[in-house]
C-alpha cells in the first residue's frame, strides 16, 4: 500500500513537473460559437475592460459578478473540460492560499476579492485564447502597435508575445529535466544543482531559437 | 549552387586568442545531394552555417545562386531553409499550424489564405490532424517533421539539414531519410548515419576543422572509417 501511494505521488509529481497541464491551457481550440465568430480586436478590448473593470470594481458583489461573466465567456470558448480544469487547478491553488491569507488576516470581503478577481482574469483570458488564432491575436497587436513603429517594430513586438507563450511550457520542461538531473545525480535537495544548470540551459535555448528565428529570416 | 571562396571562420578563445574552427574551405557545390560527416565537434556544423549566413566567414566568401552570404544575407535565407538537430529551439509557436503560418509570413498573403496554405502543407507531410496541437505536446518525430514542414512551406530552393535524424528513433528516422530523400530541392545533410551519407552525390569528411576529404560517398564513408579507427586525442 505504501509503495503504491509512493508510485501514486510519484506520477503525480512527474506529470505536474512536465508541465503538461499549463502547457496546453489556452490553446486555440477551432469553434463556431458566439465567442469564436468575433472580432479579435473586440475580445481583446472585452479582456482589457474586464481588467480595468477588476481592479477599478470595490466589494465582494462587483468581484462576483465580473467572475460569473469571465466564466460564462469560458463556457461559451467551449475548451476541453480536462485540460482547462487541470491547467487551472494551481491558479486555484494560488487564489485559495491568498484568499486564505486574506481570511487569516480577519478581512473575509477582501479575500472573495481576491480569489475571484485573480480567477476572472484568468479565466477572460483563456476563453480568449481558446478561441482565436494565435495569428489573429498577433495580427491585432501589430495594428495596434503601429503608432509606435518608429521606436519598435510592430511585427517584432508580436513575435516577442508569441515567443513569450511559447516558452513558458519549454521552461517548465527544462526546469524539470534539470530537477531530475539533479535528482539522478543525488543533488535533488541542493538549489545550486537546479537553478543554475537550469539559468544556463535557458540562456542556451534562447540563443538556439533566436539562431532558428535568423535561419528561417524571420524579422528581416 | 554553392561556392565556398577561401572561406574560414575564427572565433575568440578562451584567452581572447583567435582559433580558427574552420580552415578555409575552397569548393563548388552543384550536387542534388552532399552529405557531411565527421567526428563530433570537427566542424561540420560552421561549415553548413555558412550556406544561409547563420555563421559568416572571417575571410574568403560563401555564395548561394551567386549570391553573397555576407552582404546578400536576407536573400540568401529566402533561398536557404536550415533544420535543426533539436527540433525544440526551432519551432516557435504555441501550436502546429501558427508555426508553419509563421514561416509564411514572408509571403504577401491574408491571414486567411496563410492559414489554408500553413494547412495544405501540413497535410503534405501528413501532419493535418495535428494541426491545432500545442507543439509542446508532439513526439520527437513530430517535432522534427514540424520543423521540416515549416522549412519547406517557403519552397527554399536549398535545405540545409544539422543532424536532423540525430534524436528520432528508427521508425522516425527512416521517415525523414525517406522524405529528405524524395525532396527536388539540392540538400545538404551533416549526419553521423552513414547510410543516409552513402545515398548522396557528394560526400565530404570533416575533421579537426578542415574539409579533409571530398568525393564520392562510398569512399568519403572509408575514408571518414579510417580516421574513426585512429586514437581520440584531444584538440
């Protein structure tokens, strides 16, 4: 029984340190539905006043209001239930420490605050994602960004958010190859082992991908 | 066509001394195929940089189609596609499609008509049902067929491939030796499957960064044997 238990955690640990999860949360999902058929450019602005509206709303009434309209837009992304629910279970986790925080410190408005209002921006921002193209996301951003074409690139600040997606999950995958590394080699307790292999390796990646971005011309 | 002009490249040492690591390299290229083999850490790798301009040479010149890698570099890559050993630095978008619709980005296409096209190209290479996958998700072989794919959907009227079979296992590497193989386009393959060198017109050995033998595959391949046979020594 106890080395079953071990074997369970021991799953559970490889699977939340693959990063598996996080990874594939938000990622466009081709639909027709209501939020699928609009503008980018309208979904974007919703998210930004969503936002503004959070952090301008005050009380625990207003933060769950905002919340159920971040999660009907959800609903309406239709993302696959699994992977949303196990890509958003640690963002759960970190609302409900800090909500607890909240709750520990006697204000209970303001750990409903919070909680919902860190959740609602998540959630907007999925059913986002879920349900426009990468490409039309960017293609918003360089319109949006051309004003400011005379200092910044439009077409480079959009590749730079994309990179930025797209590298969250590889980080996440080669800060665990470095944990298991470490751990192989019976460092697995020693912060050295994995931060600093890990630095170098994603200073390495860096470069790598900025020497695939020049092989394949893009930003020339 | 390739031409190599005297090219070498140097860099800084560990002191700040020059080392050159690659010896100038004189040669005309008009084969479909030239595969590079040699030992690890010979020089292989700068010597196919050179093609598309990703490394430059400190001196002599490198020419693609008569063009100059130094001074004709974004010209140079438009006719050059370059794959990758890892196969994960080089894909770099969220998901399957979005990164071959970055690829043709270049192109003077809506985003419409890029994304039908990323499409069409996906299904040549049978990825089509994959398509809105996250890339983080995808088997090595995927990967590596991904990061072709995206190469290819420029239609470069060179490839230059830096080990592309060297993390995929047998199914996989068959695969991409056989889709490599099938390509019109003039290749240029580094590999350290002797096999896969054998098949092409050319077949040059690197080693200690010098070009230390060009020719036919079958020779260059006993010719690379005889060096494996000597003892390692460090440089």
């Amino acid at each position: 029984m106890n080395r079953d238990r071990a074997l369970g955690a021991a799953r559970r640990r490889r699977s939340r340190s693959t990063g598996a999860g996080m990874a594939s949360l938000g990622l466009f999902r081709p639909g027709s539905g209501p939020l699928h058929r609009l503008p980018a450019l309208v979904k974007l602005l919703g998210l930004a006043a969503l936002g503004v509206a959070v952090v301008v709303a005050g009380g625990p009434v207003a933060s769950l209001a905002l919340f159920g309209v971040a999660a009907l837009a959800l609903v309406l992304a239709r993302p696959p239930v699994r992977t949303t629910v196990r890509g958003l279970a640690p963002l759960v986790v970190l609302a409900g420490l800090a909500a607890g925080y909240q709750v520990w410190r006697g204000d209970r408005t303001r750990a409903v605050e919070v909680a919902t209002d860190l959740l609602s921006l998540v959630l907007a921002a999925t059913a986002v994602t879920v349900s426009t193209p990468m490409a039309d996301l960017l293609a918003v951003m360089v319109r949006v960004a051309r004003p400011l074409r005379r200092w910044l690139p439009p077409e480079a600040l959009a590749l730079a958010v994309a990179l930025m997606l797209r590298t969250v999950p590889a980080l996440g995958r080669v800060l665990a190859e470095t944990r298991d590394a470490a751990r192989a080699r019976g460092l697995g307790r020693d912060p050295r082992a994995l931060l600093i292999p890990a630095a170098i390796r994603t200073v390495a990646r860096a470069q790598a991908t900025g020497q695939a971005l020049a092989a394949r011309g893009i930003g020339e | 066509m390739i031409e190599f002009e005297s090219a070498d490249v140097v860099v800084p040492g560990p002191g700040g001394e020059d080392v050159r690591i690659l010896e100038p390299v004189t040669g005309t290229f008009p084969e479909r195929r030239v595969s590079v083999i040699g030992p690890n850490g010979s020089g292989k790798s700068t010597l196919v940089r050179l093609i598309n301009g990703l490394a430059l040479p400190d001196s002599g010149a490198v020419r693609v189609n008569g063009l100059d890698t130094v001074t004709d570099g974004p010209a140079v890559r438009r006719q050059v596609g370059f794959v990758f050993t890892d196969p994960d630095a080089q894909l770099v978008m969220p998901t399957v499609v979005e990164d071959v619709v970055l690829s043709l980005r270049r192109l003077d296409l809506s985003t419409k008509d890029r994304r039908a096209r990323a499409l069409e190209v996906l299904a040549r290479y049978r990825l089509e049902h994959l398509a809105d996958v996250s890339v983080h998700a995808l088997s090595g072989g995927q990967k590596q067929l991904l990061a072709l794919a995206s190469v290819l959907a420029t239609e470069p009227r060179i490839l230059v491939c830096d080990e592309p079979t060297t993390l995929l296992d047998l199914r996989w590497r068959h695969y991409v030796d056989e889709l490599l193989d099938s390509l019109d386009q003039q290749t240029v393959i580094v590999t350290h499957d002797l096999d896969a060198a054998m098949r092409a017109d050319r077949t040059l050995v690197v080693d200690r960064a010098r070009v230390v033998f060009d020719g036919p595959p079958v020779e260059a391949v006993a010719f690379y044997r005889s060096l494996a046979g000597q003892s390692l020594e460090p440089r």
